[in-house]
C-alpha cells in the first residue's frame, strides 16, 4: 500500500475553492499556476474568478504573477 502525504495549503480568503500544494496553485482543484524561481507562473488564460485567486495568491505568498502565454 502506498501512502502519499501532502501539505496542502488553504488560503485565508477562498478557502473552498483556492489552495496551495508542492509549488502548485490550484483553484477549483484545477492547477492553475507553478512557482519557478520565486514568481508565479501561469501557463494559460483563466476566467476572471481564476485570475482574481491568482494574483489573491501571488500576494500571499509575496510572489510576482508572470503571465506565461
């Protein structure tokens, strides 16, 4: 049997839809953005909720958002 353990960060605002997890951020359990070399990396175009918990992110975690797309 293989157990994996995770630290899995919720943020103090969007806590139902918005966490943190081994240099991934996930809203809606969607990864929607990776932390590389200090900032936060998005890959894609997301929907305006998703926009918001991302730089909501970047914040908390001090990072700057660079938009990869």
């Amino acid at each position: 049997m293989l157990i994996i353990k995770t630290n899995i960060m919720n943020f103090k605002r969007y806590k139902q839809s918005l966490s943190y997890c081994s240099n991934y951020v996930y809203s809606y359990n969607t990864k929607v953005a990776i932390i590389e070399d200090g900032k936060l990396v998005v890959n894609n175009w997301y929907s305006v909720t998703t926009s918001k918990h991302v730089s909501y992110a970047a914040r908390e975690l001090n990072l700057k958002v660079v938009k990869n797309y």
